[in-house]
C-alpha cells in the first residue's frame, strides 16, 4: 500500500462506531496528514469502496473486517483483553483491529503501534495543546507499506495506571494540560486515571471524564478524601444526610469518649470500622453512585492522610488497626461485589498500615 497526496486510501470504521473508535480514527488520519500531508477520508462498512483501504475494528464490530476474516481466525491471532492484530491483508488493504470490549482500547492500541512501528512515529512525550513538542513525526512525500503482520495477542499487564495527584485534594479539574495527558496515558497503553474522589467529581461536570472515556481510559477513585464522600458527616450533593449528625457511632470512638468529625483530608481512619450498620450503608451509596459512573472500575477505600490512633469501641479495640481496617474492607467488597462484580475494592497501604494481618 502507497499513502501520498494522489493515493489516499479510505478509513473504514463500523456505521455503529464507538466514540472511542470514532476518535482513534481520527487520531489515525491526523497523523497521516501531519506525515505525508493527505487528508483520508473517513467513511463506514456500509460503504462500496473502489481505492485501497485501511480497515479499524474487529470482525465483530466492522462488516469490512468480517469480509475478510473470521471472527475465529481473528481471535486465533488476538486471544486476550486488549490484544490486537495490524495485517496487510492484500496490497490495498490494511486492517488495524483490537479485541471486541474494553472500551475498545485494543483498537486504540492498534493504531498507535501501527504510527509508531510502522510510521516511525514517536508518541513518548508531551506538551501544551498549543504547542507542536513533545513528540516526534517524520515528515516524508509518502509511505509506503509492504506485508505486515503484527500481533499483540493480550496485554502483559492487567492494570497500568497513572495518577492525577495535584497539590491538594481539590486540585484543578480544569487544568489545560488535562487533555495532554489523557493522550500521553492512552499513547503509552496505560489503561485507567487514578486520582482523589473529589478531582474525579469536578472533571466528570467540566467534560474531562468523556475526554478519558474517548480514549479507552478508565478510572481508580478514591484517595484521602474518599470516606468523607460516600459518608459525609456534613452532607454533600450526592449523599445528603449529615451523618455526622444522624449516625455520629459511624464515626471512630476517642479515648475521651467522643467521636471523631473529620475536618480535612487527614486523621487516617476516622470509621468505626466494625460498626456492622456502617457497612451496609456505606456499601449501599457505593453501589448508588457506581450505578452512575460505569467508566469507574476500581474504587480505593483510602484511609485520610496522617498516622492517628484507631476506634476504641468494643468491637474495634481487642484488634489492630490493619486488622480493623482489612475486616472493613473485605465486609465493604463482600457486599459491593455482589451487585457490580467488575468493581475491584482497592486498599491503600502505606504509614502504619501495610503489613498483611495473620489469618486474613
């Protein structure tokens, strides 16, 4: 296949594209034009072609894919999440596909691989939206493509994630490097955002979360401040009740006999952490809220910052800190996985509480 500025082959994408397919197209025809200086069209499977094309998506998801090859013989090549497949199929087409779900990220991977093995493209770093640094595309009169046959049948790793961790706990959901960085992260085959519960809220109503969503991203919430959404003590937009106020035993007993009301984002476990009613409740807003936010995969049940002493209830004190807050956190997973089994409950270990409990 020959890519100038008098041969252009055709993007074909499914008629019932994702937004994610629908962007790594996109992202596809961008640089191409940026290397040869042709603009391809973008058509979909519904469509006769009579130029060479240059095929996204699976044989589930593409009809033009399916033409010509089985969704058998793809799944031969690409046999696990986020896999996939670049292969010449004849010297007029080129099919870049990616294992079907996902959020389509083998797709998305797919197609960066194929700019960057195959284009000479290098997609390492970045910039301000406004500025061309940070990567580097060869600027060429064409491209020519000979056989090509690459797969990537899964990924290596499961969960490859970065964190947006501003320097405090609001941040700035607003920040203009945002959208950089949701590129460089799907750029590089990180697959989910990690960041405080209270970013993630401000970024879902400033349009950020979509921006990640678009790019097969998924979510960790959760942080220092995590607690204090699902129970807070004062009420917030989505839960509320004051708890501090209705339930003050869901929070952690203090030698002097009161309970603990978290201020800020530190006082570490500041729960009654076998408080069984607090469990359930809290399991409950958890499983409300994760009906709303799909793309949140994994949700870290963090204690606040700083090193404090835990409840001294009867039911806390015969037990250590790490041991209360392991039997917490595995009652809180016992009861979210039966309702959203995709949801991983994450722990957050570091200060006082790393070492793995005896017998749990």
């Amino acid at each position: 296949m020959e890519i100038s500025k008098e041969n252009k082959p055709v993007v074909v994408i499914s008629s019932k594209a994702t937004k994610s397919e629908m962007f790594v197209a996109g992202e596809l025809i961008k640089y191409i034009k940026k290397i040869v200086g042709a603009e391809l069209t973008l058509c979909d499977d519904l469509e006769d072609f009579t130029q060479s094309r240059i095929i996204i998506g699976s044989p589930v998801r593409n009809r033009a894919a399916q033409a010509l090859i089985s969704q058998k013989e793809f799944e031969e090549y690409v046999t696990g999440s986020e896999g996939f497949l670049i292969k010449s199929i004849d010297k007029e087409t080129l099919l870049i596909a990616g294992r079907e779900g996902d959020g389509e990220r083998g797709t998305i991977y797919a197609v960066y691989e194929f700019l960057e093995r195959f284009l000479g493209c290098s997609l390492c770093a970045y910039s301000h939206p406004d500025i061309e640094a940070g990567e580097y595309v060869p600027e060429k009169e064409k491209i020519t493509l000979g056989d090509i046959c690459y797969i990537k049948p899964s990924a290596d790793r499961q969960y490859r994630g970065a964190c947006i961790q501003y320097g405090s706990s609001a941040g700035n959901p607003n920040h203009g490097l945002n959208t950089s960085f949701f590129d460089w992260i799907a750029k590089n085959r990180y697959n989910y955002v990690y960041t405080w519960m209270s970013v993630y809220q401000k970024m879902k109503k400033s349009g950020y979360v979509e921006e990640a969503k678009k790019r097969g991203l998924e979510f960790m919430v959760g942080h220092h401040d995590v607690t204090d959404f699902f129970l807070p003590p004062d009420g917030n937009e989505s839960f509320p009740e004051k708890y501090y106020e209705t339930h003050p035993e869901y929070f952690r007993l203090e030698k002097d006999g009161t309970r603990f009301k978290p201020t800020d984002a530190f006082g570490q476990i500041v729960l009654c952490s076998r408080n069984e009613d607090l469990i359930k409740q809290i399991s409950e807003n958890i499983v409300f809220w994760l009906d709303d936010n799909p793309e949140v995969k994994m949700l870290q049940l963090a204690p606040h910052d700083g090193v404090a002493e835990h409840c001294v209830c009867p039911k806390c004190l015969p037990y250590s800190k790490m041991e209360n807050y392991t039997y917490f956190m595995n009652e809180v997973a016992k009861r979210v996985v039966t309702k959203k089994p995709y949801v991983k409950i994450v722990m957050m270990l570091y200060n006082d509480i790393w070492k793995c409990p005896e017998n749990i």
